[in-house]
C-alpha cells in the first residue's frame, strides 16, 4: 500500500487512512496557503473578464457613439456585471463604463439595445 504524505509538510502519514495532515497545525497552514493562492486567481478572472469588454466595446464603437441589439455583443462574451465606474448624466441616466468605454442598456419594444459612447473629459467633473 502507497503510504500517503501530510499535504502541507509532504512528511509520512502515520496511523489513519484518511488523515491528510499531520496535525492542526499543517492543516490551517495549508488551507491558510490555499487561500492566498485562490486571491490571484479572482483577480486575473476579473481581469481578463474587463479586457474582454473593453475590446468588445472599442470594436463596436469605432465613432464614439453606437446602438446595437444587446445579443450582438452578450453573443461574443460581453458581461455587463464587469464594469470600471459609472457616469450619470442629467436625466439621471446611468452609463456603465469600462475604462473609457460606456454603455447603457435600454428596452425599445420587446428588443434589449445598448447605447454605446465614449468617456469625455467633461464627465469626471
Ligand atoms: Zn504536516
């Protein structure tokens, strides 16, 4: 039988099959080393989820200013939940941006649009 190793330390196991540790102490540092190895992993996704939608949005919005049927970027891995900062503008319209890129959804009829525009200096005031 293949005597099995502590997954913090990689010392032998001593005694019970399903042991996975030598004791209290390898198990909280193990999990403690995992944790801080799962925090890059949420930032990279976050990340590459961000540059996703700005290259989606830059292609889209070649003039600065764009309308298009929502599916048309969703399709291409478009995800509005990922987002930089918002503006709001007077009528209390909120685009969401990606960098220098916004976007807000809007309902004509049955059909989900988003209006796309680009960030302009007078915005951050
Ligand atoms: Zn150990």
């Amino acid at each position: 039988m293949k005597s099995k190793i502590c997954l913090a330390c990689e010392k032998e196991l001593q005694g019970r099959s399903d042991k996975r540790f030598c004791d209290v102490h390898c198990k909280s540092a193990y999990h403690y080393k995992k944790s801080i190895d799962e925090a890059p992993r949420f930032y990279n996704k976050v990340d590459n989820q961000l540059r996703l939608n700005r290259k989606i949005l830059k292609y889209y919005n070649k003039a600065g200013k764009a309308t298009l049927r929502a599916e048309t970027i969703l399709e291409l891995g478009f995800d509005p939940n990922f987002f930089t900062h918002y503006w709001k503008n007077k009528k209390g319209d909120v685009y969401l941006f990606v960098y220098e890129y916004g976007f807000l959804k809007r309902r004509e009829g049955n059909k989900e649009k988003y209006v796309l525009i680009k960030w302009q200096d007078y915005m951050s005031k």
